[in-house]
C-alpha cells in the first residue's frame, strides 16, 4: 500500500519506455518519477551520454527525472516530496 500512495520507491524497478525499458535507481510510477542518483562514475563521458539517453527516454513516456549526487541526497529528498506533493500522491 506505501508504494500505492507515493511513499516509498521502487528500487532499479523496469520502467517501459518507447523503445524498450530503463532501469532508474528510484521510481514512483504511479506519479511519473525517477531518481538517478550519479557518483563518480557517471562523470565519464560515454556514461553521461548514456545517463542523458535514459532521462530523454523516460521523459518521453512522462516522467519528470530527478539527478542526485551521493552528496546532496537531503537535497534531493526534498525535491522528491515537492515533486510527489505536486502530483498529488501525497495527501
């Protein structure tokens, strides 16, 4: 029922998308968003192109995507419950 409401995401969860699927760190399919979160990694260059890939490609079936570094994960969660409160998925 938490996932239901909003509240708690699906973690590396499929999402559909045009053309096959993604797979983002956290998703709340019911109001349309993900949450990439980028270390270090994601600051090569082919991975950036491909993290820009997955976000167009979930953009396109509606989503709002969200990218957190692992520092500003605070940051991020209150951007989460803004963007869920917006969708109405918190009540």
């Amino acid at each position: 029922m938490a996932h239901a409401r909003g509240l708690r995401p699906f973690v590396n969860r499929d999402v559909r998308v045009l053309e096959g699927t993604v797979r983002p760190d956290f998703c709340w399919p019911e109001a349309l968003i993900a949450v990439e979160v980028d270390g270090s990694p994601h600051e090569r260059r082919r991975t950036k192109r491909e993290d820009l890939g997955r976000a167009a490609q979930l953009r396109e079936v509606g989503y709002a995507v969200l990218r957190c570094g692992p520092d500003d994960m605070g940051a991020c969660l209150d951007r989460v419950v803004d963007a869920l409160w917006e969708t109405g998925s918190l009540v």
